[in-house]
C-alpha cells in the first residue's frame, strides 16, 4: 500500500502543475483580450516572459515518464541495490522450452494471477495444480488423499507430475520448473543456466541444503542426507528435464515414493529419485561461488551473517548455498528470489526488473 501512495502522491503533484500551468496562461490571454482594442490605439506587446520560460508545458507522456522516472527512484525496503545489480541474461537463440507449474489452492487465485501478469508471461507454458479447475488461472483440480494445503504438499506433486506425464504436456516442453507464488522467477537467467545442460540423463537444478530432520526410517536416506547429493529447497524452486521426470514415473508408486501425509516435499522429491537412481545435483552457483537460487527475498541477501538456522543445516561451500556475506553474497546472474508475499513488494521487483530498464532486448527476453 506504501507504494500505491506514493504513487498517487506523485501523479497529484504533477496535476497540480498541470493547473498551474493552464491559470497562468489564461490570465495572460485575459491580459491580451483587454489591451487589445486595435479600433483606437495599438498597444505594444508587454514584456512578458512566455509561460514556457515559466513552467514547461506538462504533457501526458510526460507526465507518464515523470511518475515512472520518481518511482523507478523509489528503494523498497532496502532492494534497490540488489536489483540494480542483477543483469538480464540476452535472448538466445536456441533457448530451452520451460513449462512453469505452481501447487497452490483456488484461495490463493489473486497470487497465481500476479504470477501470470508478471514473470509467468516469459514462461513457454504455465500450468497450476489446484483443487479446482480455473481456465482463466490455467489451474486444473488434482485429486489427493489428505486435505489440500502447504503441509501435505508432497502428494500433490507427485500427483501433478503424474498428470503432466500422462497428459503427454511435459513432452512438448525440454524442462518443467516448480515455483511457488511468492517466487519472483527472472526467466532468461534460467534459461542461461539450463542451456548448457546435457539433456540425455536426468537433470535436477535448484538451491541445494541440508534437511534439518532425518526425514526417512532407512538408514541408506539417512546417510544420502549427509552425502554430496543434498536435498533442494522447494521455496527456491527447481528444474527438472523430461529425462528426469520419465525415470521419475517408473518409481513413483514405490514405497520410497509413497510417503506419509505432511512429508516435505522439497526432501520428497529427492528422496524418492536418490533411492533408485544414483543422481548427483547440478551445481547452479555463478564462477565466483555466488548462489544463483535464492530461498529469501533480495533485502534479506545483505544481512546474512553466517549463523542461525540457514546454517545449521548448509550444505558444504563446494556445492552450494550461501558462502558469502554482503554484497558478495548473491549472484549478478541470479535466477529467483523466494517470500516476496506483499503484493506492492512483487510488483516493484517486475517494475525495476522490466520497467525501468530501458534496454529493449532486456524487456523482450523477460517479457517472453
């Protein structure tokens, strides 16, 4: 609401002026029509400054770069700085195809929508697994077992993932990526880090870390927990390929699978593949170490510092996660960032991301 207001502020202001503007040149008019009896007399025009020297002349489309100029100005909670700092990776050529997919409930219909309005528009497909059907939200009903909310998410990926499948969607895309909708996802710096990947074998992408339980009553999960593998943190989101998601089908009734009602799904999906192919995670940091995926909103980059519950359960330095502290501690080609629930938040990051930057190549590639 905060920056709704000011906003409003500033495009009353420019109204102000507008007003001002228009009393000062009909008084001057009025000045003219009065000393103007041509029948008797001419009088000399009087020294008078035009209105343009005054005050410039307020058009719409200036008026329209004005606001835009102050609100491009504006630092949202300290923001500013990292989202000056990201760069927008070109438009390529032979760009990998992403289906985008959201678990989410019909409640949250106003979040899918700002997804669509926003980042969704640079996905290659857009697919919401809901409780209800809504072709306005491209949102389809999938049919679970427990009650349908963010402890019992585990289930209906798996069951989403079984309907893309066998819905023969997922084939018409190279890579299906899993978001949530308070995910700000910059599109063409993912595509940049899929690009390069060798689709042939199983690829899963995302921020990696340790799971703070043993989520598992086997002792082989419990020591893949603690190995180089890792677990993704769904928040952050993930990409997988059709290689990936083909072998996921073959296992996905097995009891590794099937798991219990309230399991993670972030440590689901790594669990139930690790347990029947060997698959080591694709690293995704920059080559200066730097996290590309990000779990926490951009302002909450610059104040880690190393202790608390993110880093109780890190991942070594080698193969992810936040090694760096300040400004050294994101990636300039950065792919998402995760919390952005205040709906003024989500659209400052879409307006400084694609708005404010002039560069239309820039605006094309994040626009679709």
């Amino acid at each position: 609401m905060a920056l709704q207001r000011r906003r409003l502020l500033l495009r009353i202001m420019l109204l102000c002026l507008a007003i001002i503007e228009i009393l000062h040149l009909s008084r001057f008019q009025e000045f003219l029509v009065k000393n103007n009896d041509t029948s008797s007399h001419v009088v000399a025009a009087p020294d008078v400054p035009t209105i343009t020297t005054i005050l410039p002349v307020i058009t719409p489309d200036k008026e329209a770069a004005d606001a835009l100029a102050a609100e491009c100005a504006l630092d949202f909670k300290g923001n500013k700085v990292v989202l000056d700092g990201l760069t927008i990776a070109p438009p390529q050529p032979n760009a990998p195809t992403v289906l985008c997919y959201i678990l989410s409930v019909d409640s949250l219909a106003a979040s899918i929508q700002r997804v669509k309005e926003t980042w969704g528009q640079s996905c290659d497909g857009f697919f919401v697994a809901s409780n209800a059907t809504d072709d306005s939200l491209n949102a389809v009903a999938i049919a679970t077992s427990s009650e349908q909310n963010w402890r019992n998410l585990w289930e209906k990926n798996r069951e989403a993932l079984r309907y893309l499948h066998d819905h023969h969607i997922s084939q018409s895309y190279d890579w299906i990526f899993k978001a949530d909708t308070d995910s700000y996802v910059i599109m063409p710096n993912l595509k940049a880090v899929l690009a390069p990947l060798n689709m042939s074998r199983p690829q899963l992408v995302g921020h990696r870390y340790v799971s703070r339980k043993d989520h598992s009553n086997t002792s082989s999960w419990k020591n893949q927990a603690k190995d180089d593998r890792g677990v993704f943190c769904a928040g952050a989101g993930y990409a997988f390929n059709t290689a990936f998601l083909n072998a996921f089908m073959t296992v996905i009734d097995t009891p590794e699978c099937v798991l219990s009602p309230g399991f993670p799904e972030d440590v689901g999906i790594a669990k139930c593949f690790a347990s029947h192919f060997p698959l080591s995670p694709t690293p995704t940091r920059d080559d200066l170490g730097r996290e590309r995926f990000h779990p926490f909103p951009p302002d909450y980059l610059r104040t880690i510092n190393g202790t608390g519950w993110w880093w109780e359960h890190q991942h070594p330095a080698s193969i992810g996660g936040m090694p760096l502290n300040g400004e050294d501690g994101w990636s300039r080609e950065s792919v998402l960032f995760h919390g952005i629930k205040d709906p003024d938040f989500f659209h400052y990051i879409h307006q400084q991301l694609v708005t404010c930057r002039a560069d239309d190549k820039i605006n094309d590639a994040l626009l679709g």
